[in-house]
C-alpha cells in the first residue's frame, strides 16, 4: 500500500455470488491496497440483488450502495415502487445501474426505455445522481438523458466506451466517465487515447468487480484491489503519479455522490 493513498470503487458488485464465500477477504485486501471506498451496485438479478447490495452497505462505515433496475432485467421487477422503498435509505448514494443495452438485448427496447426513464424520475425526484449502462446504445441513451433533463442530477456512465466529444457531451450534462480494467488491455489504445484526452477531473474508476479484470488478471475473478493496477494505467495516460490519481479520481466521486 502506498502511504496516504486512498482509492474509490465507484462500481462494484460485492453483492455477488462470486463473493459469497469470501466477502470480508475480499474487502480487506481492498482496504490493503488503497481502496478505502467502495460502491456496491444493486441492479441486476431482482430486488434481492438491490436489497443484499443494502445489507452490505450498512455493514461497512466505507462501503455504499446504489439502488435500481439493470436494463437487462426489468422482468424481474413489479414496480419502481419497490426500488424507492430501498432508495430513501441514507447509504444509498445513487440510481442505478440503469440505462440500456442493445447488445444483449434489442427486442424490448422500448420496455428497456420506460423502465430507465422511471428510474430518471426516481433520481431527479431524490435528488442522487443516476450510474449508466450504456452497451450499444449511447445515442439512445444521450437523447433520453437529455430530453430527461438530468443535468439536475447528474451521474456518471461507467465502463465508458464512447469517444472525447461524447466524453465532452456528458460533461455538459454534469456527468462523469469511468474507467475498468478494460483500460489496461494489451489491444485497448484506443481506450486509452480516449482517457488521455478527457480530463481527470471528469473521471472516476471502477472494477465492475467480479468482471472485466484488468490485464494481469484477464480471466479471472475481479476484485476491488485491483483498482490499482487500473489507476497505474490512468496515471501513465494523464501523465500524473498515483497519488494525483488516486487524490482527483476519489475526490471527483465524493463530489457526485455526496460524501464528505
């Protein structure tokens, strides 16, 4: 661990079953390298998947949740009622993931649409910025958001894939971009040409934990820890040390989510 240092892991899913069986080891080698915060996303696999992403939260004075309804599962759920009984509580810190995705699935686009447009509301109306899926369908995705007036709000498009003018759309709209471990791929330039012309202070990291782990790693499960390997590569592009990283990048996401 490098001393001082203190990471954020703005998308995680601790919530799951990968990480049943060794959660607290999970968290410990986390807190070990640096990444002292983390958010656990609930969407995906039901309420249970948000309300086990809760019960994590509270647990841990470092650990936070988001709340909502992934695009590839709004089957799954009755009402975004139920979401906004989850959503009041004070560890939760934003909407989502929430969004569409046209790369799974492009024959219900317009259930995709109704249910990410709830969850607009439902942030704008508690005033916690909205997380973003977004896989093949960023022009969708932008239109909605701008017609939705998000820009109240605000919130950030995790595993960002899009372009610096895209990048640069977003910013308009008080929204950041993060960076997984897609970013340290050996065939991923363009990736990185992209972090290098966004500026820093739009941008967070993520894991996505258990999934896209970074190259040192690839096929494997990912973990919070290796955020670091990610924010080595971020540095390399921004031309900064860590620390500069690690200081702007878990600034920028205390500043969406409102932490002090």
């Amino acid at each position: 661990m490098i001393s001082g240092i203190e990471f954020f892991d703005t998308h995680c899913h601790l919530n799951d079953p990968q990480f049943d069986q060794d959660r607290e080891e999970v968290v410990k080698r986390a807190r070990t390298g640096g990444v002292k915060h983390i958010l656990c996303i609930g969407a995906s696999k039901g309420i249970q998947s948000n309300q086990k992403a809760l019960s994590i939260a509270e647990k841990d004075e470092f650990i936070y949740a988001s709340i909502g309804i992934h695009p590839n599962d709004p089957a799954n759920f009755e009402s975004i009622e139920e979401i906004e009984k989850l959503a009041h509580h004070p560890k939760v810190v934003a909407i989502g993931e929430a969004g569409l995705d046209l790369y799974w699935q492009q024959d219900n686009l317009s259930e995709q649409i109704k249910i990410f447009i709830k969850q607009i509301a439902l942030a704008k109306k508690l005033k916690k910025p909205l997380i973003i899926h977004s896989r093949a369908a960023a022009k969708e995705c932008l239109d909605i958001l701008t017609r939705e007036n998000v820009a109240e709000v605000g919130g950030v498009f995790h595993c960002f894939s899009e372009d610096q003018v895209f990048a640069e759309r977003l910013a308009e709209m008080g929204f950041y971009v993060s960076f997984p471990g897609s970013l340290t791929f050996k065939k991923n330039e363009l990736a990185r040409k992209v972090a290098s012309a966004i500026p820093i202070f739009q941008i967070l990291l993520e894991t996505d934990a258990p999934y896209l782990a970074p190259q040192s790693k690839r096929g494997k499960r990912c973990e919070s820890a290796d955020l670091v390997e990610i924010a080595e590569i971020l540095a390399l592009c921004k031309g900064l040390t860590i620390k500069e990283v690690a200081q702007v990048t878990t600034e920028n996401a205390k500043k969406l989510f409102k932490l002090k």
